[in-house]
C-alpha cells in the first residue's frame, strides 16, 4: 500500500513540470506572434499611407489638363513615381527584415 502511494506520488510531481514548460511554451508563442501582428500592421498602414499619397496625387495631377498647368502636372507625377519608388523599398526592406 505504500509503494501505490509513493508511485502516486512521482506522477505527480512529474506532471508539473511539464504543465510548467507547456504553459511557458504557449506564453512565449503568443507574444511572438503578438509582435509578428503588429509588426505587420504597421507595415500595412505604412503602404496604405504612400498607396492614398500615391493616387492623390496622379488625380491631382489629371485634373491639370491645360496647357498653362502642364508644368505643375508633371512635377506631380514625378512626385508620385518618387513615392511609388519609395513604397518598392519600404515593401524589399519589410519583406528581407521578415526573412
């Protein structure tokens, strides 16, 4: 009876660890893709600012069709290839920060 008892007993204190280090594993996991979330986020509010830049001013830039305004209508559009080239970059750097 008192070798059930002990061995009762070893299962036990056992199983508590490995609650422990399943309970850890999962806590880790969690604030890691907290942080992958929001990272991401941010990264898509960021194109999603330079995408709106972008089209504001190309339509900005359209709406410029006289010939007395050609030359305010294509220093928008060069604005907006800056941007667009801009964006290209912030997408390379974001995609090889995640790699």
């Amino acid at each position: 009876m008192g070798e059930e008892v002990e061995s009762v007993g070893h299962r036990v204190s056992a199983a508590a660890p490995l609650t422990f280090t399943i309970v850890i594993t999962f806590q880790l996991l969690s604030g890691w893709l907290e942080r992958l979330k929001k990272k991401r986020g941010s990264t898509n509010a960021t194109v999603i600012q330079f995408r709106g830049e972008i089209k504001q001013l190309l339509k900005e830039a359209s709406s410029l069709s006289q010939p007395s305004t050609f030359a305010q209508a294509a220093k928008l559009r060069r604005l907006a290839a800056a941007k667009e080239k801009e964006l290209a970059n912030c997408i390379v750097k974001t995609y090889l920060t995640n790699q």
